[in-house]
C-alpha cells in the first residue's frame, strides 16, 4: 500500500448541492459525501480553488426566482430555499427531485492516488480539474481530467484554466476553421473577454469588443484593445459600422442571447460590407456573416429583423461539442498553450474568494448572481474555518 492510503482524513468532505423539488422549490445545501477510493487510473484531489462561472449560476439556481430566496441552518451548514418560477418548471422535468453537485471546475492538491504510474506521478502536484462537482472539499477524478500546474503556480491561478481559456482559444479556432478574418465579442470586458483580447493581439487578430459602460472601455483600452464600442452609446451602430469596415469581421461571439444585440451585429456587418462592395445586389452582399450566441446573460427572446442580405447566420456555440469536433490532439495543443500563458494571457481577477458556507449567505448570491462583469467569486471549499 502507497503512503498516501495510510491517511484517511480525506475519507469524507462537504459539497455544495441544488436540488429542484417538485413541490417547486429549490434547494441549496452542504451535504457530507463520503470520498470514493481512487481506482489504478484516479487521484483524490483537494479542491482548493473553483470558480463560479455563469454557467455554473444556471445549474446553481436553476430556474429560481432568487429574490425569493431565504437562508436557514446554521453558520457553518447553511440551506437557502428559493422558489422555480412556475412556467419554467417543465425546463427543469430532467433533474426534479435528483439533488445535483455544482461546479465545473477547479483546481487544488492531490492528497491520494491510485495505483498506476501516472496517478503516482501526480502525487501531491497542484492540478487543475474540469470534472463537474468542483464545489466539494475532496473529489475523486480520472488522471486524464487533470492538467498539471506550472512550478509556483497556486490553485487560485489554476482554477479557471478551462472554461474561459478554451472557450476563447475556441472562439479564435473557430474563426480560423470557418474562414473568417477577424472577431466581434460581447459583453467584452469579462475575464473571458480580457483573455481573448490578450490572445488576438499575441496572434495578430482584429477583435472588435462590444461593452455597455464607460469603465469597461477604459479597462479593455488599458489592456491594448483597439477597436471597443458601447452599445449603450447613441452613435453604437456608426461606431460598430465602422470598427467592422475597418476590420472586416464576419464572424461574431455573443454572451448575452436575448435581446437586439446580434441582430444589430448583423447589421453593421452588411453595412460594412455594402461600403466597400463594387456593386449593388438586392439579396445584400454574398459574404456570409455569423453570430453564434455562447452564453444567456440575457434571459429574454432574441430578436433582429433581417435587414441584412440572405447570407447570414445565427446559432449556439458550446465548448465542449467544439472541443469534440477538433478531436483530442488539437484539443491537447489548446491545453497545453493555457498551462504555457496561465499567468500572463489566462490570468484570471477574481473579486473575492469565499468558502462554500459564505457561498450560501444571501449577500454573497445577491452579488455573484448578477454575473456582472467585475464581480466573479472563487469558492475555496477548504478555506480555514469550515467544518
């Protein structure tokens, strides 16, 4: 037996759970969770650092009206109910009364390994994991969900390593794969947004960012970016026009979902298109334009009026089925590349870490659950102090 089996302090840990009752209330909770041994291929991972992600917000909370939200149990196992708003409960049918664990990812020390060469390798090593369930004190993981750390780098550097650096490097390959010269990105001040920026002025890409406030300007213009517009500006669409007649960008990565945003986009790309076009054609200009929504910070219907040609597309944009269609080795290089750049290019600011008992204090989700730029939070689930 390994001397890493001999310590059974790690035998169980808490982790954060959502539970969408059909009574219609959801249910958040720290449950204790006895920590499977790890098989030849698995390691024992104490998680250190995970981020909450937007994506991780929809799990979170499902489809709960979180103004409704009320906090119970004690300081250290909190439980806040919140109650699913009523025409929404049909969209949670597949995971009503399954109490389900959160977090895509995150990073922290592997404290047990299983018997193989490569699980060893990895013992005591800070890694970072995207293995879902993340809000736990201690997960049980395969060896290749985990992505060694550079020497110095904490678990706090490593806890976003997958889903904003992928998702930009994603965004940049899909470009690239798609035929198109240059990039637009909404909701452009984001850590996400911020990486992308740092990405396409190493590679020598055009990005157009699309904000809604002055500060957020002045952040990606303290970055380098060039081209920043604000969608809160009366002169928006000239501004967009011209960043686009300038870059000549076709191919569009929107947070937001709901709302005007894409259409306008798709506009001010036909715009710049018939600038420069030699001549007229009724049908708008042959050269296909396309928004693809990644992300829903706005819940509301998406809505544009096709005033922009016939060669236009809009549709949905998921990490994880483009990481599958570029296959394991490409992926692997864009893998490689965030552990090469983790603290300069995919450096991520987090604006408070907490544990997961603060976590669950209705202050904290009134502040995370905007998912507002400026304002991400990183769990640590063994921060000092809790149970």
């Amino acid at each position: 037996m390994n001397q890493s089996n001999r310590h059974h302090n790690h035998s169980s840990g808490l982790q954060l759970r959502s539970l969408v009752k059909s009574s219609g209330q959801l249910e958040l909770s720290l449950v204790r969770m006895e920590t499977p041994r790890p098989a030849s291929d698995e390691v024992v991972v104490r998680v250190e650092a995970a981020p909450i992600n937007p994506s991780d917000i929809g799990l979170l909370f499902g489809a709960a009206d979180m103004t409704t939200a009320e906090q119970f149990g004690t300081k250290d196992q909190p439980v806040v109910t919140a109650t699913v708003v009523a025409k929404f409960m049909n969209a949670m049918a597949g995971r009503i009364d399954h109490s389900m664990p959160v977090g895509n990812e995150g990073a922290g020390v592997v404290v047990e390994a299983g018997s193989s060469e490569a699980a060893q390798s990895l013992m005591g090593k800070t890694v970072a994991v995207m293995g879902g369930a993340m809000y736990s004190q201690y997960r049980c993981v395969k060896v290749d969900q985990c992505l060694v750390l550079p020497t110095g780098a904490t678990a706090a550097d490593g806890a976003s390593c997958f889903v904003n650096p992928l998702t930009a490097l994603g965004m940049v390959e899909t470009m690239r794969l798609e035929g198109h010269a240059a990039l637009v990105h909404t909701a452009a001040a984001s850590n996400l947004g911020q990486m992308l920026n740092k990405i396409c002025s190493k590679d020598e890409i055009a990005l157009v960012n699309i904000v809604r406030k002055p500060e957020q300007e002045g952040l990606l213009r303290s970055i380098g970016a060039k081209y920043v517009c604000n969608a809160s500006s009366p002169t928006f669409m000239d501004d967009l026009t011209q960043a686009l007649v300038e870059t000549g960008a076709t191919l569009a990565f929107d947070a937001t979902g709901g709302g005007k945003l894409a259409g306008q986009i798709l506009t001010c790309m036909e715009a710049a298109l018939n600038r420069n076009a030699k001549e007229y054609s009724r049908y708008g200009s042959t050269t296909h334009k396309q928004v693809y929504i990644y992300g829903g910070l706005d819940t509301g219907p998406t809505e544009f009026n096709r005033s922009f040609g016939m060669a236009w597309g809009i549709g949905g944009w998921l990490l994880f089925p483009f990481l599958l269609r570029i296959g394991s080795q490409a992926a692997q290089a864009l893998r490689q590349r965030v552990t090469n750049e983790l603290k300069t290019t995919f450096a991520s600011r987090y604006a408070k870490e907490i544990s997961m008992a603060e976590a669950l204090q209705l202050d904290a989700i009134a502040t995370y659950g905007l998912r507002a730029t400026g304002v991400k939070y990183l769990i640590n689930p063994n921060m000092a102090g809790v149970a």
